[in-house]
C-alpha cells in the first residue's frame, strides 16, 4: 500500500513518462503534496536522529578524597549530569533509557558491558 507522497510522486513521473489524463488540477495537488514532504523532512531527521541510541558523555573528576568521580549528560542537550559513578558504584541519580530534557535515546550497552566483565 502507498502512502499519499508515493502516490503524488508516481503521478507525476507517470505526467512526465506517458501522455495520459491527469488534469492541472491533480498536478497541483501533487506538487503541493510533495512541498508538504520536504517542508516536514527536517523534523523527521531530527525526530530520527534522537530515536537513534546514542552514548551519553562522561566528565571525569578525582575528589580531594582521592575517589573517580564520572558524570554522564546528554551530548545532544548537554543536560548536566543525570547519573554519576563513583569509583564504579552507581549513585546519584537516575540510568534513563532517554534524555529527560530532550528525549535522545540513550545506549549504555558498552557500561554494562564492562560492569559485566570486572
């Protein structure tokens, strides 16, 4: 099944290809179903770019205790620190599965990885 931008788009390559009887009308209709798709196409990669997990960045900090600090944030947001670890225990907030400020997905695979293998 297509959807109304795949329709649009084989109406006016088949315009184009083969003498038929699409009117003015429906040409124009295409054409404006078409502006709609690359007026919303920005959106979509952002929208897509967020949904794809991304790794949260880390500052690293050594307290006057003498402990390993590591804050993680979302690179997309910079949203300052919504977990921290210290000297590899977890505390401090919360392992979200998304940014809560702006939503990124979030892949800690490689965390839990390494917590799997010490």
């Amino acid at each position: 099944m297509n959807n109304k931008y795949q329709d649009a788009l084989d109406k006016m390559f088949y315009y184009n290809m083969i003498p038929n009887d699409i009117t003015e009308e429906e040409l124009k209709q295409c054409d404006k179903t078409l502006q709609e798709l690359v007026d919303i196409y920005p959106e979509y990669l952002e929208l897509k770019a967020r949904a794809t997990p991304m790794k949260p960045g880390m500052r690293l900090m050594v307290n006057l205790d003498s402990t390993t600090r590591i804050d993680y944030y979302c690179l997309n947001c910079k949203e300052e620190r919504f977990i921290s670890r210290i000297d590899g225990e977890w505390v401090a907030g919360q392992h979200y599965n998304r940014c809560p400020n702006c939503g990124q997905a979030l892949d800690w695979s490689k965390d839990e990885e390494s917590e799997e293998t010490k």
